[in-house]
C-alpha cells in the first residue's frame, strides 16, 4: 500500500519532467540553428556599426593610428556646412518616395494580372522576375549603352522624338534615368512576392464578394489588400531599405552626375571617405545619420503596416 502511495505521488513528477525537456530540447534545437546567422551578424555586421559610431567622433582618416576625438562637429558640419551632402539627402528623399510608390503599385499590378491568368502564368513570372538575376552593375552598364546610342537612333527611325534626350548628361532627365534602371530591375522581385501572397488569399472570399455584388476595386480594396497586408509590410521595407542604400546603379550610369546633381549619401559618402583627403571620421558620420533616418523611417512604415496587418 506504501509502495503504490509513493509510485502514485512520483508519477506526475515524471509526467512533468518530460514536457519541460522536450521544451529544453525545443528551444536548444532553435538557438544552434539560430547561432551561425547570430554570430556572423555579430561580427560583420554589429561590431563594425558599433566601430563606425564611435570612428564618427573622431578625425581619423583611415591610415593614421592616432586620431582625436572632435565630439559632435563632424555631425554639425554635415548639416551645416556640407552642402553637397544636404543635397543628396534631399534627392535620396526624393529618389525613394518615386521608387517606393511606382515599385510597390506596378509590382502588385502585374501580380494581380498575372495571378489572373490561367495560362503562361509561370512564362510571364519568369519573364518579370529575370531581370533581378541580373547584377545592377550590368544592368547600369546596358541601359548606358542604350540611353546614348540605342535611344537616339531609334527616335530618328521611328519618328518618336521624345526618346531622343540627353539621359545622362541632363540634371532632370538623369534622374528618370536612374528610375527606370532601378525600378526595371526590381519590379520582378517585389511581383513574386506579391504573386505568393495571392495566392494564399482563400476562393471562397473573392466569389462571396462577387456574389454580393462588390465590382474589382471594391474587391481589391476590402478583401484582397488586407489578405495580403504581410507582403505589403514585407515589400515595402525592402524597398525603402534598397532604395536609401542605392549606390551601384547610380555610380555605374551617372557616377553622381552632372556634377552633383544626381549624387546620392551612399556616393557622397564614399567620395568623403575615398576621394576628399580619406576623412573617414567624417564619412562615418554621415553613415551614421543615414542610419538612424533609415531606422527611424523603416519602424514608422512597419509600425503602420502591421497595425493595418492585424486590423485585417
């Protein structure tokens, strides 16, 4: 009678034991898949930003050893005194409001067309999405050849004298340049995107929203944009990230020109850092301000989406 009174008080002891290790072991099996990612991050990425925060205050300049700490004047140089790098700011502001509206609405465009089709579904996916395999490098390099040879010869053949511009040599025209280039290649990405959201919206809501009578807008607007409000969160960070970090398509097709007039604070930087006397302090601190913009701007825009995202 002692022995089953005992085995019966163990019993749930060991009932419990069991869930808490396999929750050990759950969250143990997540942490080492996690640990090569947190690692690399941890020194490639975290470490270094930590390095180029504290480098800002200084007046190092890349090669030196020996610096000095200058406090807060690089910062209050920047927005001071630098007009050069007021003015990028201002045309990187400019540059990602026109990248993320266009992207994200011809992007989600094309998805819903495709998405619609039942045919050549995958052809027409392919064919959108292949420009993205492509280096931006490249892509700058082939639109360069075709903004100042193709396009002139072909407003001549074919009577279109819109297309003969000066797309590169011209401040105005360099700027919608650079957006085609930009956004050719990375409407694609955002599509599939877009195309694998769609494709999780449920049937049976879009026929009971045809059966009672709601046309294609109402459609979109009251059932298929809130089921795919995750990928809008997801496509609107990547585009608001890429396009303040532009710096490839910009310095292959135009390198910030003419003049300055299409520089961008990636350029601006690494001319500051690599060109003008190697002042290092003085770029890091311009990254560091476009790092905090950056931050600020992508929590604001992930803040609304999801708040949109859970409302759906």
């Amino acid at each position: 009678m002692k022995e089953s009174v005992a085995e019966s008080r163990n019993t749930p002891s060991i009932d419990l034991a069991i869930p808490k290790r396999k929750t050990l072991n759950k969250y143990l099996s997540l942490i080492l898949f996690v640990l090569p990612a947190f690692i690399f991050y941890f020194v490639f990425l975290f470490i270094p930003t930590i390095g180029a925060g504290v480098y800002s205050f200084t007046n190092w300049n890349g090669l030196n050893p020996a610096y000095d700490f200058v406090g807060f004047s690089n910062y209050v140089e920047a927005f001071t005194e630098d007009m050069a790098f007021r003015h990028s700011f201002f045309f990187t502001l400019k540059y990602t409001a026109f990248v993320f509206v266009i992207q994200n609405v011809v992007a989600l465009s094309l998805a819903l067309l495709i998405e619609s089709r039942t045919r050549s579904k995958g052809f027409f996916r392919t064919i959108f999405f292949m420009p993205n395999m492509i280096s931006l490098i490249i892509s700058a390099l082939m639109f360069s050849f075709i903004f100042t040879n193709v396009l002139p010869e072909l407003s001549q053949h074919a009577l279109l004298s819109v297309l003969d511009q000066p797309w590169i040599g011209n401040a105005k025209v360099s700027f919608y340049s650079i957006l085609i280039v930009s956004l050719w290649q990375g409407i694609g990405y955002m599509m599939v995107i877009y195309m694998a959201a769609l494709q999780g919206v449920p049937k049976q809501l879009k026929e009971a929203s045809m059966i009672d009578g709601a046309n294609i807008f109402q459609r979109l607007r009251h059932v298929i944009l809130p089921m795919i409000m995750h990928a809008i969160t997801i496509c609107s960070f990547l585009t608001l990230n890429g396009a303040f970090k532009v710096f490839d398509v910009v310095y292959a097709l135009t390198q910030g020109g003419p003049g300055t007039s299409t520089q961008v604070i990636t350029l601006n930087i690494y001319e500051e850092a690599f060109s003008n006397n190697f002042r290092f302090g003085y770029a890091n601190s311009k990254a560091m301000i476009l790092f905090i913009v950056v931050m600020i701007i992508t929590l604001i825009q992930v803040r609304v989406t999801k708040g949109k995202e859970l409302e759906a």
